[in-house]
C-alpha cells in the first residue's frame, strides 16, 4: 500500500511550487533524492519529513505555510485516503472513516467526534506530549483543521462555516486564522476542535463533485508533477486556480493570502506581466468549462454554478463571446 505520508509530502511539494519556491530545492535540503519520491509503498524517513516542512516554511517566510497548504489541499492528493473517503455515502460516514484513517497520514495527532445538542464536534487530540515545540507538529495540526473545514465543500458542494473553532495555541496571525477557518478562531483554549452544526452529519455526499473535481485536476499539471523551473505570476496564479476552483472561483483576497503577498503587491506583479486577475480568471473559467463539458456527464446548469455564475443565462452569453456558440450548441458538435 502506497505510503501516505509520502503522498502528503509529493502534495506539499507541488504546492511548494505553485508558492515559487523550488521542490528540487526542498528535496536537496531535506536530503531526499528524487528516485525516493517515485516508489509510493517506500516511506520517506522523519527527519527528511521535518526537514521539508522546516524548510517550507524557511523559503516561503510564511509562519503559516500548513494553514494555507490546507487550504488548497483537496482529497485526490491523499491517494488511497482520499479515495476511501470519497466512497462514502454521509459527511458523517465520511468523517468517521477519516477519523481512522488519520494514523495513516500522521502519528502525532488523532481525530475523535463527538455529539452534542444540536452540534458534532472534531477533537484534534495530540499524540506527543511536547507537541507545542515542534513547528512541524503544529504546521500539521494547522493542515488537518483547515482542511476538515474546507473539504465539507467538496463533499457537500457547498460552502460550509464552522459554528465555533477552538485551538490549544495563540494564532501567529488570528485575522488569517479567521478567514481560512471562516470563523473566529478561540486562541489559548484547552482543546482543538471544531463545531458543526448537527445537520449536516447525515448529508448525502454528492459523489458527481469527484468526477468534476477528477476532471479539472487532470488539466492542473503543477499538481501532476514536481516542476523544477520557476513560473510566471500569471502562471502560478492560473495553475493555482485551476488546480483549487472546484467550487467556484477563489477572490484575489484569498490568493494573496495565500500565497503571503500583499493584495497590491500580486496586482503590480501581473501588471509588468501585462496581464490582470480579472483576465486569468476569465482564461480558467474558459477552460474549465470546456473541460467540464467535454466530460460529458455535467450538466450546463451545474457548470454554470461550479464557475460562479448566479445565472445561467450569464454563462451562456460569456461561453458564446469565449467560443462563438452556446454551451447547448457546443455539446452537439462534441457528439458528431
């Protein structure tokens, strides 16, 4: 069975390089050949798993490097994880199963639910007594709430907000805690958990997401493979988005957050590349619609929604000024 701490890390790698920073770089540092990371059933060894997050975090200059790398993670980069989890049939069931899984993908840390009156409750509850000391441990606790956050969107193809969101540490930045949380975050409390509302436990997992979600990542090479080559700002931007806009389309607020620049800074970048947010946005609409449609199985509707159009009737006159005919009429000519 494929290691999946290691997929964990090839995932970090990849979002290493969407952030500019070189994964060969953080492979040499870490002391890990690249031949290591092809065998999936080979476990990487502590240290060079330390080293990278270290370094990560070193490169990147953003304290809270696992935060937003949890931010943009999605299941299909947990490997067999992932898979098992997207079978499925409730959030709750989904939970469950992650609950068990979590020794797979971390030894310092495991998930325990709970359910209260009108609520369910995940307890992130530490492994190692002296958990607080290590960053690495931290940048992985970091991971695993936000991500408990932001999956409830895929498995539910909506936008989930927690109901309360406690932490054993003082954020290092609790305005950027709040926003990637999407609640206020309690600091300095005596557990880390986060609360949901009780209905959605028994929420149907909506299974045709994954096939959307499988669709767009196959057209996202920079989380395909490890590039050693530094990109453009628009290139980064496009891959990003293309690589984590499943669900609607991520606001330029929430890229430079998370790739730790500035808003103004991200915007004078595009411009000396002779390019604006509003126009690469508008290049991944237009190739994920295509690709979505290609696919075959998704509805004009549903497209329509997963892009960020109210209307459909808004899509359909912007799919016609991107290709010169409607989403209807392209269809039909897929089929001749």
């Amino acid at each position: 069975m494929e290691d999946q701490q290691k997929k964990l890390i090839i995932g970090l790698l990849a979002y290493a390089a969407q952030r500019d920073i070189s994964p060969m770089q953080l492979c040499e540092l870490a002391d890990i050949k690249p031949d290591e990371l092809k065998d999936l059933n080979k476990p990487l060894g502590q240290k060079q798993v330390s080293d990278v997050w270290a370094n990560a975090i070193h490169l990147s200059g953003d304290e809270l490097f696992g935060l937003h790398f949890g931010e943009s993670l999605q299941l299909s980069a947990l490997g067999v994880v992932g898979e098992i989890i997207k079978s499925s049939q409730t959030v709750g069931e989904a939970l469950t199963i992650a609950a068990s899984l979590i020794p797979l993908i971390t030894a310092a840390f495991k998930l325990a639910i709970t359910h209260d009156e009108g609520v369910f409750k995940l307890h992130f509850v530490p492994l190692i007594t002296d958990w607080k000391e290590s960053a690495m441990v931290i940048q992985i606790l970091d991971l695993l709430m936000v991500f408990s956050v932001h999956e409830m969107d895929g498995l539910m193809l909506k936008k989930i907000s927690p109901k309360e969101i406690k932490y054993e540490l003082q954020p290092e930045d609790a305005i950027e805690f709040d926003r990637v949380m999407r609640c206020k975050v309690t600091g300095n409390s005596d557990e880390n958990t986060i609360t949901f509302d009780s209905h959605y436990w028994n929420e149907p997992i909506i299974t045709a997401n994954y096939t959307l979600q499988r669709t767009l990542l196959e057209q996202a090479p920079a989380l395909q493979k490890i590039e050693n080559e530094r990109q453009t700002m628009h290139r980064r931007i496009y891959n990003f988005l293309l690589g984590n806009s499943y669900l609607n389309m991520i606001s330029l607020d929430d890229i430079s957050s998370n790739f730790n620049i500035s808003k103004r800074t991200l915007q004078r970048k595009l411009k000396d590349e002779g390019v604006s947010f509003q126009q690469i946005t508008d290049e991944v609409r237009k190739a994920l619609a295509i690709n979505y449609l290609k696919a075959g199985n998704v509805p004009v509707k549903e497209v329509s929604y997963m892009l960020g159009y109210n209307e459909i009737s808004a899509f359909t006159r912007t799919f016609k000024r991107w290709t010169g005919t409607t989403p209807g009429s392209y269809i039909k000519t897929l089929s001749n």
